[in-house]
C-alpha cells in the first residue's frame, strides 16, 4: 500500500498540471468559437480552421476531464438499487464496476495506440496538423484514468466501513 502513496503523490503533481490544462483549453476553445461567430457575423469572413481546433480541443478536453470524474467517482452513474444494499456488496459491486472500467481502459491505451500508428502519416484538412496529436488523446488519457482507477480501486479495497466508502467516493 506504500506504492499506493507514492503513487497518489506522484499523481498530485499531475493532477495540478492536469488542471491548469483543462482550464487553458477550455479558455482558448471559448476564444476560438467567439472569435469565429465575429469574423463570420461582423466581418463575413470566417475562419477556415476555428471549428476543426475547437472540436479537437473539445476531444482532449473531455478525455482529460474524465481523469478527474474517475479520481472524484463523478461520472454519471445509476446507483438508485446500491444505497439500500449492505456495505459489503456496496463495496463488492463498486470493486467490480472498477475492474471492468479498468479494462476498457486497457483496451483504449492499446487500440488508442494503434490508432496511432495507423494514422501517423495523415494530416487534418483544415489546419494541416497530423491527426495523430488528436489521436494521442485516447492513449494520455487512457492511461491517467487507469492510474486514477487502479489508485481509487485500492483505496476502497482498504475501506472498512460505509462511512469510509462514502468519502473515498466522493473526494477521489
């Protein structure tokens, strides 16, 4: 478990970063789309780039973001049946719900990297940038939800008491 810590604290580091990123990419994606309903309103002359670099913002955005929703166990979910089960089946089931989400996560770094692989030499239409930067995102992200998962995974293996799981799931 002394992993587990200096996992967690490794993570902080790249969490705070992660943050700072998130907020700049949101800020310039706003900027981006304001910018073209101006040009394409005010000035009738559109930029031709603003909607392929807000859409790829937008996929990084998202992907990183969710990172967070697994570290804060936020994403949505349907847990209406869970709250009148036992604590240990609470438990078992979350244990569960982790590992299959672990899973598809194995399967997004790897296919994410494929995807790669196989579209390494294209460019987007618009902007000229190579596609792969925007496929990136599936592997980077992939790969931070599956440390926050695997970190949230055993933080709540430790848990002995509701009371603990309900803190562990709601702060991250």
């Amino acid at each position: 478990m002394k992993a587990l810590y200096i996992l967690d604290s490794y993570l902080s580091i790249v969490r705070k970063l992660l943050y700072y990123i998130i907020v700049l990419m949101f800020g310039s994606q706003v900027l981006v789309v304001f910018s073209q309903v101006i040009w394409r309103f005010v000035f009738s002359d559109p930029f031709s780039w603003s909607e392929e670099l807000a859409r790829y913002l937008q996929v990084w955005m998202v992907l990183l973001t969710s990172s967070v929703c697994i570290r804060e166990d936020s994403h949505l979910t349907v847990d209406y049946a869970i709250h009148n089960l036992p604590f240990k089946i609470k438990k078992v089931l979350k244990l569960i719900v982790l590992i299959v989400i672990m899973c598809f996560l194995i399967i997004v770094i790897v296919y994410g990297s494929k995807m790669i692989m196989v579209t390494k030499y294209q460019i987007t239409p618009a902007m000229q940038l190579p596609i792969y930067v925007v496929y990136f995102s599936f592997p980077v992200a992939g790969f931070l939800m599956l440390l926050e998962a695997l970190i949230l995974f055993f933080k709540i293996i430790k848990t002995n008491s509701l009371i603990d799981l309900s803190s562990i799931c709601s702060k991250g």
